[in-house]
C-alpha cells in the first residue's frame, strides 16, 4: 500500500474507469445478444420485435460510458468523505489526510472489479441459456445466490446481493489500507471503518428497500 502514496489520485481513478470501460465492453460483446434478449421477452414480444429492442438497447449504450466515471467520481466521494468524518472524530486526522483516505477508497475498489470479472466469466462458461433476469439477478458469492428468483421478493434482491464475500473483502481493504498509508494503527482503523462504512451501506440497503417497496405500491 505505500508504494501508492507516489501515485496520484487521478492515475488512479482514471485505472478504475478504464478497468470498468474494459468489464462493459465485454458484457455487452459476450453477454448480450440477440438470443439474450428473445430468452427475455419471448412470452411478451416476438423475435423480430425482441431484436428491434436489442438493436435500440445497443445504440444507447454509449451511456454507461458516460455514467460510469461520473457515478464512480461520486461513490468515491461520498465513501471518503463518510470514512473522513470518522477519522476527524477519532482525533486521527493528523496522520490521515482526505486526500490519503481518497486514495485507499479508490484502490479498495479493485475487489469490486474481480467480482465484475467472476460474474462475467460465470456466464460465459457455467451460465449456459440465460435471460437479463438472470444477469440482474445474480451476484457472485452472495446470499443471493442461495435462492431461486422466482422466491425472492424484489425488494430483498439486492439487500441478498449486496451481502457478499466481496463486500466482507472491502471492508478489510479499507481497514488495511487507513493503516497502511498512515502511522495510525490497525485496530484504530477498523474502528473508523466500522463506525463509518458498515452503519452506511446498512442505511444504503434500507433506503433502496424502501424505494422498491415504494414503486410497487
């Protein structure tokens, strides 16, 4: 982790996007076809008019290129600033700067990124005649997985999904890299972490709960 003190945040940063870039072109190169898409919509729509839905789906998709940094600018933000308050009121902003607590959040996001990688290679090779019902609803090393889709209520998907080995694997990250990039010692770390992150996320979940539950009223 010290080596990354000489590298810059927007280096970075600009890596991450770059490996997101790389992870969208290959799901919509090998994930999403015509045949996804009549597996999809086959009760509803015929073939002809599922490919004309793929077909529009693809020239929007220059969309998530847009989105994606812009999106991943504000997590890292909101992460840092979250994880920041707790280093202020542990009297640990002497030794960890926003800057530095920036910089640990961005470089814990590579767990994130193998879980993208392990989903993708999940359906190309063990996924065989899969539906985008499948793709949204499957997270890989989750309580979700545990389930079948059609037992699980829309609003406990992504609470299950977002209950996963990666996400345990972040919080550590984050707890190591505070300690890591700094003097401030290990346990003090993950006092900020789970002060900070853990009631987050939790808060996160509820709120995307409560807006599913919302729309379907």
């Amino acid at each position: 982790m010290n080596i990354l003190l000489i590298i810059k945040n927007w280096k970075l940063f600009t890596g991450i996007v770059l490996a997101n870039y790389l992870i969208l072109i290959a799901s919509q190169t090998v994930l999403l076809n015509e045949i996804v898409f009549f597996n999809t919509y086959s009760e509803q729509l015929t073939y002809e008019r599922s490919l004309e839905l793929f077909h529009k789906m693809r020239s929007l998709s220059w969309i998530n290129y847009v989105v994606t940094p812009v999106m991943l600018l504000l997590k890292f933000s909101v992460l840092s600033v979250l994880l920041y308050i707790g280093v202020f009121f542990t009297d640990l902003h002497k030794d960890l700067t926003l800057t530095k607590v920036f910089k640990v959040v961005i470089v814990s996001e590579v767990v994130f990124l193998i879980a993208s990688i392990t989903k993708l290679l999940w359906f190309i090779f063990f996924a065989g005649n899969y539906s985008l019902n499948d793709i949204s609803f499957f997270y890989p090393l989750s309580l979700i997985n545990l389930f079948d889709r059609d037992e699980v209520a829309s609003y406990w998907i992504y609470p299950l999904q977002t209950a996963n080995l990666f996400q345990f694997v972040y919080v550590f990250l984050l707890a190591l890299g505070l300690s890591r990039i700094s003097s401030v010692k290990r346990a003090a770390a993950d006092k900020v972490v789970l002060a900070t992150y853990v009631p987050g996320i939790i808060i996160w979940v509820a709120l995307i709960m409560f807006l599913t539950l919302d729309t379907q009223v």
